[in-house]
C-alpha cells in the first residue's frame, strides 16, 4: 500500500490513500508502519455502518481484494443525501420538523413512506408523503394484533416482506386508498429500548419495496437519537418554569 500523500504529526503518521472509488484517509498510530500488523476500532454508535464500509475498503486495499461493489452499498449520492438529513436532524426544534425531514429523505428511496407513533399500544398515523398518505392521520394500528408492524414492535427489527392479508394490514391499506404494495420496508425507532415510532415505506400499488436498506437504517437510528434529544430539551424547559 502506498500512499498518495504522508504528514507526521503528533498524534501518528497521516496517510491518504486510493481505491478505484475515492481517497480514503487513515492514520498510523503509536509507531505503526505499513508493515505491522493492525486492527480497526469501530466505536457502535450512529455512524457504525460508514466506518465499517470504510474499514472494509482499507482492508481491501491493503490485501489487494477485488474491488467489487458489497451488498447495500451506499452510492456517492445516497451517502451526500443522508449527510444532509442527517446534518439537518441535528437542528431540530419541534416534532413536524422532524417528520418533514425524514420523509422527505425516504421519498428519495421510496414513492409512499409514512411515520407513525406508537402510544398506548396503537400504532397511530403521524405523517406522510405519497399517494394515499394524505390520511396518515387516520391510521390506527393496534400492535398486539397480528401484523406486520406488530412484528417489527416485538423484535424491534425492520421487516422487508408482503403485508398479508390480516385485518389489520388489509384495514391499514384501506387508509391509504387500498393500493396494495407487493412488498413494504418497516423500521423501528427506539426510544429507551422500545418502539416510540416506525417509519413505513412502499412503492406503490403492486411494486416491490426498495431493498438497499443501509441508509434508511443509518437514518432512523439517527430519529431515534432526536426524538430523545427533543423530549429532553422539553421536560428541561417543564422543570425550568416550576
């Protein structure tokens, strides 16, 4: 491996270098060399899945691996658009800046998505963009009935599949004006540990779901940190008026 470009300076040796995508930079700590052998520290937090894509093209170029495209790669410009949501989270005041930040960043992926919140065991409609979303605010989902947003409640994972036909998936797309996806793409946002919301997306009447989930993944994870955030700052301004 050489480097395009070295700096020596206090905390390592600083390198850039090439794989057939982009530049990559990294930094040699505590007197390593190219020729010692290393490890990558990934720190499990909002951005896990960029460093470890990074890490992953490092080693690839180190060990001379073919550089072919990995499942869910996020593309140049997925990577700017979730950059800018998630640089746009990061300001946020008040719960309808939020829901207008992240659908307009699941319609880059999707032609229908909506967010619901999850209160007292329902699953309520919070807001959406696409067709039939106009009624978000009609939608309401008992989450110990059998469905698909059940599911994703009880695992606290996201669901890519059909929605099947029971009462409570059939009587959801009846809110959204009975266009019946092929499949849907459902992710959770915790908050302490539980489902607060979810974030639904399809592409419409008789389509598949996108399947390239690493980016929607990154952002509802990032949802979640903001909501807490804006409960925070809002129990904190409560206290200050007592």
């Amino acid at each position: 491996m050489t480097p395009l470009f070295e700096r020596r300076a206090d905390d390592g040796e600083h390198w850039i270098v090439s794989d057939a995508e982009d530049r990559l930079p990294v930094v040699l700590i505590e007197g390593a060399t190219a020729a010692t052998p290393a490890a990558a520290v990934i720190p499990l937090d909002q951005n896990f899945a960029a460093r470890a894509e990074a890490a992953l093209r490092l080693w690839r170029v180190v060990t001379g691996q073919p550089r072919g495209r990995p499942p869910d790669r996020l593309t140049r410009l997925q990577r700017k658009r979730l950059i800018l949501a998630l640089r746009a989270l990061d300001g946020v005041s008040d719960r309808n800046a939020i829901a207008h930040i992240v659908l307009r960043a699941s319609r880059n992926k999707a032609a229908r998505a909506l967010l619901l919140q999850v209160q007292g065991g329902v699953a309520l409609g919070w807001d959406g963009l696409g067709e039939g979303t106009e009624h978000a605010s009609q939608v309401a989902m008992p989450v110990a009935t059998d469905s698909a947003f059940s599911l994703v409640v009880k695992t606290r994972s996201h669901y890519l599949g059909p929605l099947r036909k029971t009462p409570a998936n059939i009587r959801f797309l009846a809110t959204l004006g009975k266009k019946v996806p092929l499949s849907a793409l459902i992710f959770p946002i915790l908050h302490r540990g539980r489902v607060s919301h979810m974030l639904y997306l399809d592409n419409g009447h008789r389509k598949q779901a996108p399947t390239d989930v690493g980016e929607m993944l990154i952002l509802s994870q990032r949802i979640g940190q903001t909501v807490d955030a804006l409960i925070e700052r809002t129990r904190g301004k409560r206290r200050a008026r007592k």
